[in-house]
C-alpha cells in the first residue's frame, strides 16, 4: 500500500521483515486479550524495541499511520477531525506522542460507540506524555503495556553484551554501528522531543558516564559535578532516559522495617548492550576484560525481572534493599500476598555458598513477616539448567533459567518456602535473638526485634 493523504506508511515494519523472521513476544497474549475488552490499546516502550511489528503481525488488516512525517503532523494539527474521519479502522496509530492532541478526539469517538472493540491500537515511545493524555482522555477505553527489547525466553541469541534489540540481534556484526546511530538518533528525537536540551554532546558524555555507574546507588551529585552541570539539571536528564525507557530505577524495599533502610534507588540500563556500548566495549574480550561486567549483569538480570513481569500485564514489583548496617540484597521481587523472592546477581559460573549470605539474613530477619523464596543467579548460560541448592533456603539458577523461577511465583496458591528448613533455622534464630538480642549481630538484632514487635 502506498502512502496516502495522511500517511498511511508501511515501511517501518519492511525494516524488521527484510533482516529477521517474527519472533513471538511473550506479550502477545495480554495485547489480544486486551483488544477483545477494550476500545483502545497503547503499546509503549524504548524506540526500535518492537512494538509497531508486534502490533501489524497481530493485526495484519489494520491501516498503519506513523505520526513523525512533519506533513502528517501538521495536517493532524490543522484538521484532527478530518484526519481521523479519513482512517479505516481498526487503525495503528504509531509513535502518538507526536499528536498527543489526537486523545481527546480519539476518546470521543469511543464513546460513540463503546460496544467496538480493539479499535484504536496505539504505540509510543515517551510514556510520560502518553500517560498523560491517556489519564486525561483514555481513562477506563485503553489497555496500556510496555514492552522492552526481546527477552532471554524470547530468544536464545540474547547476549549480555548484544542485549535484546530486535535489529541488533538480525545483524550482531554490526552492533557497534547500530548502537552508535541509535543514541544519535534517541537525542536527536526523542531528547529534544521532551525538552530542550542545546549541548547534545554534553548528555552523551552522562549517558556514557551513567553506563559506568550501572548497579550502584543513585547519587545525582557525584553524577552532574564531572558534567559541570546542576543537580536539577541531571533530575531533569534521568527523568527523560526514564520516560523514554532507556533506564530502570529501582526503589528500595523498606516494609517493615522503617527509617533504618537506605532509601536511595539502584540504577541500570534497560538494554546491557545499550550499556555496554555506550562503555566502549566491542567484543566479547572487551567484555571479559571490563571492570564493569559484574554492574552489567546486575543489569542485565534487573532488565530480565522487568521483562518478565510487564510481558504478562503486572507491575514491576522490583526493588533493592540495603539498610545502614550494611545488609544488602540485589533484588527484591514483590510477588503478591506477602510473597517475596530476593536475588542475589553474581556475574560467575560457580557461584558459592558464600554469595547467598546476604540471602539468608534478610530472609531470617523478615521471619514469618512474608514468605519468601531466595536464588543466587549467575552467568552459566544453559537455558533449561535445574536450579541447584546452594545452601539451606537458596538456590543457584543460571540467568537463562531466571523466568521458569519467576514463573514459579506466579502459580495459583501459596508458594511454599524452599526448603522448609531454612524457614524452621530463621524462625529459631529470630525466637533466639528476641530473647538474648545482646548476644546477636547488632543488625540482625535490630530487624528481628522490629519484625517480631
């Protein structure tokens, strides 16, 4: 189909079609199901992860729009109603932060007929201002979802230093080219399209230098003083890589436990590769060699617990934990009901009982507080690996076999705690350290006296 008066276009989805077969998204289901109750679907996430393929495979009679030629723009702008008076629906509607104006009018004709369904499918990549229109005007008519680069349950060709880039997993050779041209193209797009940012050059020095602070604890000021630039200013910067999801921030886990909880969040990139390139690292002996592989597979590993649960239509539920004794937990995944899972990311293939002591004292000082399942994940690559006891209460799962343990908290029913003696060896330490707390770790007092208050 050639395009039409207000730019119909499909040559956004021959960029995937002419260097890769379709792979099947884990989303794939909730989208459908969402298209069948609701009006209107919004797919948003990073650019080039995905999301207008995953919506013309599944709709492929829809009419496809995309609203970045400046012509459509603009007739969008000048005429909405004749615009959308000369679509075919079920309609694609591509990349709508360009048109945000568009919701109101969209919304409108919903409402003229509410019983048609999977009418509106919609995709975005600045979710704050899609958010914003879609509260303003969508409330209760569209179905939302983000979705990330490919995942390792995806496919079997995701590395840590390639990541999940659909492009750069159909040509891996020529993964430093194709990274070099998507951040060129990120700020000229979408960082311009947020705020105007002049120094373009001096943002591309805060990625590369965020890159380097993967997995540690966000300090904004130790960030904007080698930039030269202010505090709000470098908010203003992670704000803008947040909503165009290039980054993940995860919050800090302090339920139960108060004022005695670092309350700062962890950073990562949502795509390794993207981290690692922004590094300098090439090939995979520049990565065995970077001092920066163990912060990288952290990430990878909080990538892959985001992935997971957004392609089944949930929330994050991810969080750190770290309190000021030093106790720290890499992961702390809420899965509903009082059911925790905490990880620990160790970038090893023999990771040893030793890594899982974090595991195991957070587990006991939260008690019978939650249930709570533990793992040390690490970087053996065998997709279907059994996951290995590695010391009473925690297991050993090599980062591929990360989903078919997360899926295990998503079974009906109560997860039972693995195995039930670690649980009975917390209980015991915590009835011990209520009634002789002088005689524990200061720590471990500290928490057991608070969960067991």
């Amino acid at each position: 189909m050639r395009p039409g008066k207000y730019g119909v276009d499909n040559s956004k989805p021959l960029i995937y079609k002419c260097h890769m077969k379709y792979r099947t998204r884990t989303l794939e289901t909730e989208v459908l199901r969402a298209g069948a109750h609701f009006s209107a679907v919004l797919v948003t996430g990073p650019r080039r992860s995905g999301k207008t393929t995953l919506l013309r495979h599944l709709f492929p009679a829809c009419q496809h729009v995309l609203l970045e030629d400046p012509d459509v723009v603009a007739r969008v702008r000048a005429d909405p109603r004749s615009f959308l008076d000369s679509l075919t629906l079920p309609v694609i509607l591509d990349e709508m932060q360009n048109a945000p104006e568009l919701f109101a009018y969209v919304r409108a004709r919903i409402d003229r007929h509410p019983e048609r369904k999977g009418q509106w499918l919609l995709t975005g990549s600045q979710e704050a201002s899609l958010m914003k229109g879609v509260t303003e005007s969508m409330a209760g008519r569209a179905a939302v979802f983000s979705l990330l680069p490919f995942s390792a349950e995806e496919t079997p060709d995701m590395t840590l230093r390639l990541g999940g880039f659909p492009e750069v997993q159909a040509a891996p050779g020529v993964a430093d080219i194709w990274f070099r041209s998507y951040v060129q193209t990120y700020l000229e797009r979408d960082v311009r399209a947020v705020t105007s940012i002049r120094d373009l050059a001096t943002f591309r020095r805060f990625m590369g230098l965020l890159a380097s602070r993967c997995g540690q604890m966000l300090n904004k000021t130790d960030l904007a003083a080698p930039l030269g630039v202010s505090v709000p200013t470098l908010t203003q910067w992670l704000s803008i890589l947040e909503v165009t999801g290039q980054i993940i921030l995860t919050p800090p886990y302090y339920e139960n436990f108060g004022k005695r909880i670092v309350k700062t969040p962890k950073v990562y990139f949502a795509d390794s590769g993207l981290a690692a390139a922004l590094l300098g690292i090439r090939d995979d002996a520049d990565l065995a060699a970077s001092p920066f592989r163990g912060p990288l597979f952290e990430g990878l590993v909080a990538s892959e617990i985001v992935k997971h649960r957004l392609n089944r239509g949930q929330e994050r539920g991810l969080y750190t934990f770290r309190d000021r004794q030093g106790l720290e937990v890499d992961f702390v995944v809420d899965e509903g009901n009082r059911r925790l899972l905490l990880i620990e990311a160790k970038a090893t293939r023999t990771p040893m009982p030793d890594d899982a002591r974090s595991l195991t004292r957070l587990a006991a000082a939260m008690g019978r507080s939650a249930v709570t399942r533990a793992a040390v994940v690490h970087a053996d690559t065998a997709a279907h690996a059994t996951p290995m006891p590695l010391c009473p209460g925690v297991r050993a799962v090599g980062w591929r076999a990360l989903h078919a343990l997360l899926d295990e908290g998503s079974q009906q029913g109560v997860i039972k705690p693995l195995p039930a003696a670690k649980q009975d060896g917390a209980a015991a330490t915590q009835k011990k350290n209520r009634k002789r707390p002088s005689h524990a770790g200061r720590g471990s007092a500290i928490l057991s006296s608070r969960v067991g208050a």
